[in-house]
C-alpha cells in the first residue's frame, strides 16, 4: 500500500497480523509458567548470596513494569487511531488486531509481576499524544510504527538486563511481535519493510 489514502491496503496486512497473533498466544503461557517458576526461585536461591536474590527480582519487576507502561501506551495510541476516523477499513482491523496483540502482552507481564511478587504499573489517563498532528491515514501509521520501533529498541535493552533467563525468552517473543508490526506498517507507508541487516 502507499501512502495515498484511497488505495485499499492489501490482504497480507491483515493476515500478518492474524499469524503474529497466533504466535504471540502461544508464548504467551511460557510467560506465565516462567513467571510462577521465578517466584518459587528454582535453584537459584541458592546459588545466590543473601539478598542478591531480591534486589534482582525488583529490577526484573522495574523493567517488567517499565514494558507494562510502554504497552499501555500502545494500547492507548491505537485505540486513538481507531476512533480518529482516518482509517481505511482494511487498515483498521490491522489496527485493532495489533491492539490486541498489546493488550495480550499487558496480560502476560502483569501476570508475571505478580507472580514475582509485585505490582504491576497501570495505565495513565492521558498519554498526550499529537492528536492534532493527525490529519491523515498516513500519520496515524506512521505515528503507531514511531512507538513500535520504540518497543523493539526498549525490549532490546531488557533482554540482557533480565536476572531471569525465562523472563529474557519472553521479552525476546514480544520484540519479535513488536519488530513485525513496525515491519507491517512501514509496508503500508510505501517504506522498505526491513530496511536493514541490523536494527539500529
């Protein structure tokens, strides 16, 4: 698709969106079964010395919590793309498809912060975004694959920052997930889909 908003987008957009969901779900429970086995502690606890073991829970809960904000606010921006009208119909199940690709996430990290022990981060009732910047089908697009290339680069970072390897298999998953929507909507912008060998 191209950027002019009277093309229609292509069928590929939304059955990617449909496989990504499928594949999302699945790794979706290894998240919840790592979460559990985290807060048992495995075997780790002992390999740990005395306290080592909590301060990296917090941080694995900080940075849970940190993607748990990012994730609502993904929610938030598509739901504003939803409601903005610019949207064709074909673009806006993709959109309502991504949506739910982030809210399942929220739904796999909160159970994992409180499986750890923590509670999670909520959403926020104003986000700001450049509503009046939106004129378009084409800002709408481009405004949601900003905050997708976003998620990719912060779960990037998290993955090494994890105390819990699991915890990194799943932020890994979600990357995966987030990187193909940011794919997806560069492809209905007219823009090169991969338009490197390395993210940067």
């Amino acid at each position: 698709m191209s950027t002019k908003d009277n093309n229609p987008a292509p069928a590929l957009l939304l059955e990617t969106a449909q496989q990504s969901r499928r594949r999302f779900i699945a790794r979706a429970g290894a998240l919840t079964f790592s979460g559990v086995a985290v807060a048992m502690l495995g075997g780790r606890s002992t390999a740990l010395a005395a306290g080592t073991a909590d301060k990296a829970i917090e941080q694995d809960i900080r940075i849970l919590n940190t993607a748990i904000a990012a994730e609502h606010e993904a929610v938030a921006a598509y739901q504003l793309g939803a409601e903005s009208g610019l949207l064709q119909p074909e673009v806006l199940k993709v959109a309502v498809a991504f949506q739910g690709h982030h809210k399942e996430h929220v739904d796999a990290l909160v159970k994992a912060v409180r499986s750890l022990g923590g509670k999670d981060a909520q959403a926020r009732d104003d986000y700001h975004f450049p509503v009046d910047k939106l004129k378009k089908q084409a800002d709408v697009l481009q405004f949601a694959a900003g905050l997708e290339r976003g998620a990719v680069s912060a779960y990037a970072g998290a993955i090494p920052v994890f105390g819990n390897r699991d915890l990194s298999a799943a932020a890994a998953s979600i990357l995966a997930d987030e990187a193909m929507h940011w794919a997806v909507l560069r492809h209905a912008l007219g823009l090169d889909p991969v338009p490197g060998a390395f993210f940067s």
